[in-house]
C-alpha cells in the first residue's frame, strides 16, 4: 500500500480508534479531526493540488488565521512528507497557534511500538496527531526525525530534528544528537549552534572544541564546493580507528586572553585573539581559535596565512598543521573557481594556461598535504585513499593503485579502495582486474555503504557487457 494510501485509509479518534477519512483538515480544540468538504484527498491528488493547498496555508497564515493554516499544511505533509518547506512551514504554525490545553502530556506508547515496527507510515500518522496536541513534544519529534531518516527524507529530517534541539533546550544529550544528524544532512551551520550550546552548558568539554573546529572547516569547504569525504558528519570524521590523534582542535585559552581592563574592553574576539599572538606566538591555541573567526567571517585567505605562520612560530604543531591544510585545499578550491570564470568570460590561450596552472598547483598541493598525512599517521587508512584520489586525478593511476592496496585491510574502507581500484584498473586496460574489484566492493560494502554498492554493480555490469561476458553483465544489472 502506497504511503499516501495509508494515510488516507485510516486515522484515530481520541480514544486510540481507527476510524475512516484523512487525519487533515478540521481542527477541533488543537486537535485534528476529520476532513471536511475542503480538505485535500492526498491520495489521489498530485503534486499541482499539494502545492495549490500549500499556498492556501501561507495565505491563511498571512492573515493570522493559523488554525487553518495548520489543516492546510498538514495536508501537504500528509501528502509529500519528504518535502522539508513544507514540514517546516507546518511546525512553524504550530507555534503561532492559540496555546492548548498542556497540562496533560500525549500518550507516544502508541507511536513507539510503530517506530519500533519501522512502520513509517502509522508514525507519521500518529505523530503528526500528538505535534497538533502538543508542537514542542520532544519524544514525538524525535520519533518523526528518526522516521525520516529511515525513509531518506533527509530535509524532512531536518526541520524535525531543529525543532527537537529547540524544544530540547538545556538537555546537552539531545543537543549533541542534533549536532551529529545535522552535521550528517551537511546543515553545518544548524550543527554549529548545538554545539555552542553543548560548549556554553559544559566549558570544560573537550568534544564540542573539536567539532566546532572541525565543522567550520566542513562548511569552507562545503562553500568552496569541496566534497567531505572523510565523513558524513565532519564532527565525527576524526574519530576513525587508526587514524592518529583523535583531539587535533582542543585547546583551551584559558590564562591566555588580555584581562577585560581598561581600553581592552572594546576590543573585538577578533582583535584580543590577534593581541594575544603577538605576545605569546609559540603557544597553538590562539591560532586555532583565530582561524576559526576568521572562517566564520570567509576570511580564508587570513585564515590560511595565519595558520602558515602559526606552523611556523609553533614548531609544526599538529593541530595547526593539519588546520592549516584543510584550508589551504579550501583556497585552491576557490582559486581554481576563479581562474574557471575568467576562462568563461574569456576563453583565450592566456586564460587556459592560467586555468591549467591552478589545477595543478592544486593537484601538487594536495598530492603534497596527503603524503604528509600518511607520514604522521601511517595506519590511516581514509589518507591512504584521499591521496589515491588526488593521483588518480593528476592521472598517476598506478601510485593511485599502490595508495588504495593499503587501504584494503580497513574494513571501514574496503569497499571504498575496491571501487576506486576498479576504475584505476579499468583507466589502465586492466579489464579483469577492474571487474574483481568491482565485485570484491559490492561485496564488502556494508549496509550504510548503499552508494559504493550500487556504483560498484552498475559498473562491473558495464564492465562484464564491454568484455562480452553477457550473463554475468545481466545479474548485475537485476541486483543493482
């Protein structure tokens, strides 16, 4: 039965009843009730009524009918819940409605035991019943982000989980949850206001230092059109087994900030941050700091010539080392867009040499930033990778080759070194060898690893139909 089916098949009444019609459309005392003559049939209407409906809801919200507007973008929930405009815009109305009664709190047993079933469909159903009741419910609003992510709605998911961390509010346990699923939707700027809140309850924890550093990285990147493939959530991508030191950011600047007297006062973080190198330019935690302000504000450029001489002033510091090249790959990432749009504006032999210059002071920067990983950290196997993909891009296939061997015995990136040899192998000739590796990488890869699995299927099938083996090219077009 199709998910929209559900919805509209059966609803509640208050005793817990199912009952015939959509869930939408009447409210009755904060409550939803049955559809009425107006309400939108999402089960048999398309995407053009959905939005006509939606725009009905901003309309009634415009005019500060929000009981209305909350039948109107239930509806559209109802009947498209992967669209985050649209959860988004009903869980802000919830909020602007005229209070319920909340003295006594929603029954969830219901709505748990059909999370704990996985059926999506009931808990939707039921949850979006309870938020009528009760918007801030943190239980329900955890239940439905865990929902949508299990159904691969990740905007969905999102709206829910800000308004979990929202309602959560000093619950550090539930802020730091939200920090990591936003971070793993790529909302770094969501996931770096957990984690102020997190550093703003507990001072002294060493967790949010590290992830706050290591998201405002992710988000230059994610600016500068880089890919974060260390990890989906880059507040977490540090922590892989035997990738070295797992606290590179931490730092604490304790003792170390001119005391708040006199002129000092008026002085900008910024500027006190700046004061402080000056008169003590060993010490690596005012550099660190000062870098991340400078790449909040998308100064990289002060970001990256900062941390250079901090390498410098702190005999190589590891924290400022590996910050430093982080920003150094943002900076070729925006001095190869700008060479890009010259070479767009003007398509002459000058712009194509400066072009093709950028992109391998590139290609040598981060080949170099790489290998200087792997001396420090020798056992890890995500650098072993990441430098195989930087030769594999500078068109050095076989050290790209020897670079994804050694990151083979990593189970956490087998399946990523078995595609990735597969496509040197394929680059080389090798049609054979590429094929195995196809295969060892849909074997290997895990149940989260859906991407490498499918990739690695659709092209040992292209592979298996180019080298005439038509049987074995048809299973694995069946199983992809």
């Amino acid at each position: 039965m199709l998910f929209t089916d559900r919805i509209s098949a059966s609803s509640y009444n208050e005793r817990g009843e199912k009952r015939r019609g959509l869930i939408v459309a009447g409210q009755r005392n904060g409550r939803i009730g049955m559809a009425n003559a107006g309400s939108l049939d999402v089960a048999t209407t398309g995407k053009l009524a959905i939005d006509k409906r939606f725009h009905e809801g901003m309309c009634l919200a415009a005019g500060g009918d929000f009981e209305r507007a909350s039948a109107a973008f239930l509806d559209c929930v109802v009947g498209d819940p992967g669209c985050g405009e649209y959860v988004e815009r009903f869980l802000a109305n919830l909020g602007r409605r005229a209070a319920t009664d909340t003295n006594a709190a929603p029954t969830t047993d219901a709505l748990q035991r059909a999370a704990a079933k996985g059926d999506w469909a009931e808990v939707l159903e039921r949850g979006l019943r309870i938020l009528a009741e009760q918007p801030r419910d943190l239980k329900t609003l955890l239940v439905l982000a865990d929902a949508a992510a299990a159904q691969g709605f990740g905007d969905s998911e999102a709206c829910y989980v800000k308004a979990a961390v929202e309602a959560a509010g000093d619950d550090a346990a539930i802020q730091r949850w939200g920090a990591a699923a936003l971070s793993r939707l790529s909302k770094y700027d969501d996931a770096l206001v957990c984690w102020r809140r997190v550093e703003a309850l507990d001072p002294s924890d060493e967790e949010a230092p590290e992830a706050i550093a290591a998201l405002i990285i992710a988000r230059s990147r994610q600016r500068a059109g880089l890919y974060n493939s260390a990890s989906s959530d880059p507040s977490q991508g540090r922590r892989k087994p035997d990738s070295g030191p797992a606290r590179w950011p931490i730092y604490s600047l304790s003792g170390l900030l001119p005391a708040a007297e006199g002129s000092v006062r008026s002085l900008t973080p910024i500027q006190q941050l700046e004061s402080t190198i000056r008169e003590r330019p060993s010490i690596p935690e005012p550099y660190l700091r000062l870098a991340e302000l400078y790449l909040e504000k998308d100064r990289e450029y002060d970001a990256e010539r900062l941390l250079a001489k901090g390498r410098e002033a702190t005999d190589n510091d590891p924290r400022v080392t590996q910050m430093w090249e982080d920003v150094a790959m943002v900076r070729f990432a925006r001095r190869i867009e700008a060479a890009e749009r010259e070479l767009k504006a003007a398509d002459t032999p000058q712009t194509r040499e400066g072009f093709a210059q950028v992109i391998r002071e590139r290609d040598r920067g981060e080949i170099d930033i790489f290998r200087n990983r792997i001396k420090r950290q020798p056992d890890g196997a995500e650098h072993h990778c990441e430098l195989g993909r930087r030769l594999m891009r500078a068109g050095k296939m076989s050290e790209a080759v020897e670079q994804f061997k050694k990151a083979l015995d990593d189970a956490g990136f087998q399946a990523a070194a078995a595609l990735e040899l597969g496509d040197c192998h394929a680059e080389l000739g090798e049609l054979v060898q590429a094929l195995r590796y196809y295969r060892r990488a849909a074997q290997s890869a895990s149940a989260a690893q859906t991407q490498e699995k499918r990739q690695s299927r659709q092209r040992a099938a292209k592979l298996a139909a180019q080298i005439k083996l038509n049987k074995l090219a048809q299973r694995y077009q069946t199983i992809s």
